[in-house]
C-alpha cells in the first residue's frame, strides 16, 4: 500500500486520500474520523499520521458498513480504544463482518469470498446513529443518505466540508466501470436529487476527489443508473434470469467479472430488478423452475405514452 498522507480541506477538517477516502476532523488534540479506510495496514498508516500531529483518536464515524470503508476499525479500536459510531442499519455488518460476504452472495460464502475487499475484522459500535443530526456528543452532523447500502449517512463538519460517502462515483470510475454496486435503486436516486439541495463549500466523496460543487456530478450518476434500467428492460424483451441478465449487460460494457465484481454486481442487478418491478416495468415468471424477467404490462403503457407524446410533437 502505497505511503498514506494528510490533506488541509478547511478550518480544522483534513482527508487522507486513499481508495476509500478518510476524513479527519480536528478539535483541540482529539480527532473524529469519517471511515477507516480498506484494512488493518490502512488503520494502522492512519494512527501514525494521528501520532505524527499529536492527536488522540476520539471516535470513528462509519458512513456504512463496506468492508473497504470500516477495515482500520478493528486495528484502531484494539490500539486506541475509541469509540465507533454507525447507522444503525450498517452496526450488525460492522460486528459480524460475516454477514458482507454471505448477504452478497445470498448464502454460506465460501473461503475465497472471504477477503479483506468483503469481509472487514470485526469491531464494535459503541454509538449508534439512529437519526440525522449530530453523531454522538461531537460537533458533527450526520444525514441520511440511504440506497448505495442499507442505512448509510453523509457526515458534515463544522467547517460545511460535506463527506458524502458512496452516494456519488467520480466520472472517471463511472465512465470506466460503468456499473457500480447499489442495494436500493429507487432510495439512490432520491438520495442524487436531495444531494444537489444540501450546501456545502467542499464535497468529498468516498472514492474520487474532492468537488466545490456536485450538480453535474449528480446529473451524470443518475443518467448512468437510468441507462442501466433501460438496457435491462431492453434484455428483458424475452424472459431471461438475472445471471443472463448480469451477463448481457457485461456484454454491453465489456466487463469482465472476477469473484468480487461478480457477488457485488450479481447482487446489484437483483436490486435493479427489483425497483423494476415495483414499478410494474418487470414482471417475473417461473419458469423450468427458473425464476425469469420479462417486461411488464406498465412498461408497454409507459412506452406508449411516451411514444404517443413525442408523436404528438
Ligand atoms: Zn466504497
């Protein structure tokens, strides 16, 4: 892992850069931090540049619980004895780090799912986050940033430096990965419009640089999400199962899938069929004792109407 550094935002609020970025907020000699990073050897970087300042690490806010996102907690926790704060629909994955792997894969995983990209050493949440507003006795707000996981929450400082955790991906890492995974589509793209609502003089995301401003960023996030949903219905012309339908999207974005992206993805595309489904767009069949998907009857009405409105232009 490459030598982790310490970056001044504004006020007292820094960030260490790193594949999952870690924020830092400062008060006197006692340091908050927003994530710990992707394992131990990142928590334990992280403790050196705490020491090299002459901070105490106080507590640790968790966003959510993705193993890449709360992997320093436990070597910061056994060294430090500082708290950790979490949503609470994020603290049972944070204290029985099985439950990443096995919730992604949908049973038992077997060994190789169980590396440190989806299962993190387990830690315990002294604090629980259980509505938007400051997180435990600190000066820091959490919001409510629900869909990418179960509970997860955007943490503001006082200085309005906004840490949006993974609500938003950068446009190189969309434009390149083009899918990205997602539990809840529909609260996603809620979360993408009351992003663009919430001032902040500095965004900074959980992957990707920090932003002055998030409108397009949103827009383009939300455009990615909307142009999976249509290539899913399009794949949905004929009845398919979701593996068929993983496969022909990574067809469409020339993806090809290792253990990791094939559990985060393959779980990411039944959450797309899903919102799909509540939206009358996709109906599912049983089929050869196959569960496939196939358009629904309001999809036809919705291309209708909309065929009939620009028709009518
Ligand atoms: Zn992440």
């Amino acid at each position: 892992m490459a030598q982790l550094t310490l970056k001044h935002i504004r006020g007292n609020t820094y960030y260490i850069p790193a594949p999952a970025n870690i924020g830092i907020f400062v008060e006197g000699d006692q340091a908050v931090l927003i994530d710990s990073g992707n394992d131990k050897e990142a928590g334990r970087q992280i403790l050196r540049l705490l020491n090299e300042h002459g901070w105490n690490l106080k507590m640790i806010i968790n966003t959510h619980s993705n193993a890449d996102h709360i992997g320093g907690n436990a070597f910061l926790q056994q060294r430090t004895e500082c708290r950790i704060a979490a949503p609470r629909g994020e603290c049972g994955f944070i204290e029985n780090p099985l439950l990443e792997p096995a919730f992604l894969f949908g049973g038992f995983p077997h060994k190789d799912m169980k590396n440190k990209f989806l299962m993190a050493k387990q830690s315990t949440v002294t604090d629980v986050i259980s509505e938007p507003g400051a997180v435990a006795d600190s000066d820091l707000k959490s919001v409510h940033l629900p869909g990418h996981f179960f509970d997860m929450v955007g943490i503001i400082t006082p200085d309005n430096v906004f840490f949006i955790a993974d609500s938003l991906f950068p446009e190189n890492i969309i434009n390149k990965y083009h899918l990205f995974f997602l539990f809840d589509v529909k609260a996603h793209l809620e979360t993408l419009d009351r992003l663009k609502l919430i001032d902040a003089e500095v965004y900074v995301p959980g992957h990707g640089k920090p932003l002055s401003d998030l409108h397009m960023l949103a827009e383009t996030n939300k455009n990615k999400v909307l142009e999976i949903m249509d290539n899913i219905l399009s794949i949905c012309a004929d009845p398919v199962t979701s593996e068929e339908v993983l496969e022909k999207l990574c067809n469409i974005y020339g993806i090809s899938l290792d253990l990791n992206q094939y559990l985060l993805l393959s779980n990411t595309i039944r959450s797309y069929l899903s919102c799909l489904y509540g939206e009358g767009r996709l109906e599912y069949i049983f089929t050869g004792n196959m569960m496939k998907w196939k358009q629904g009857r309001d999809h036809y009405a919705l291309v209708s109407e909309m065929q009939e409105i620009s028709g009518g232009r």
